[in-house]
C-alpha cells in the first residue's frame, strides 16, 4: 500500500496508475486522513444487453406535456 497527499498524486498520477495496474493499492490523503483510495477496476465482465428492460417499463401518454404551473414558470405559455 502506498499513501500519498493530493497534491503527491497529482505530480505522480501516471506512477500510481502504474502501481494499482500493478495490484497496489494506493491511499490518497488530505491533512493527514485518507480520503480516497485508487485500485484496480474489476468490471461486471458481461457486455451490456440493450433492451433487458424491453416491456417491463412503461412511459405515460401524456409524458411529454408539461402541467400549465409548470410550463408558465419556463416562459412557455402566455397568461
């Protein structure tokens, strides 16, 4: 594990990505407290499936009109 501060990682950015490629962690600190931690991204490794959700959502008619209250405070309908 290695601890750095803010300002550390962001001269050493590159470094510590090689790092955490590597398997480290890396501890970012601010005023002496960790406040952020860099590792390793481990996606879902699946693909995204468009239309999983096809037929399980609904959109109501009348989705795109806006109530009256509404469309006026957006300057939209004249009173």
């Amino acid at each position: 594990m290695y601890i750095r501060t803010i300002s550390e990682a962001k001269a050493q950015l590159s470094a510590l990505i090689e790092k955490v490629v590597a398997g480290k962690e890396v501890i970012i600190g601010k005023a002496g407290k960790p406040v952020a931690k860099l590792v390793r991204y481990k996606g879902t490794g699946k693909p995204r499936q468009p239309g999983a959700l096809r037929g399980r959502i609904k959109i109501a008619d009348d989705f795109d009109e806006l109530p009256d209250d509404i469309a006026e405070a957006f300057g939209m309908v004249d009173r």
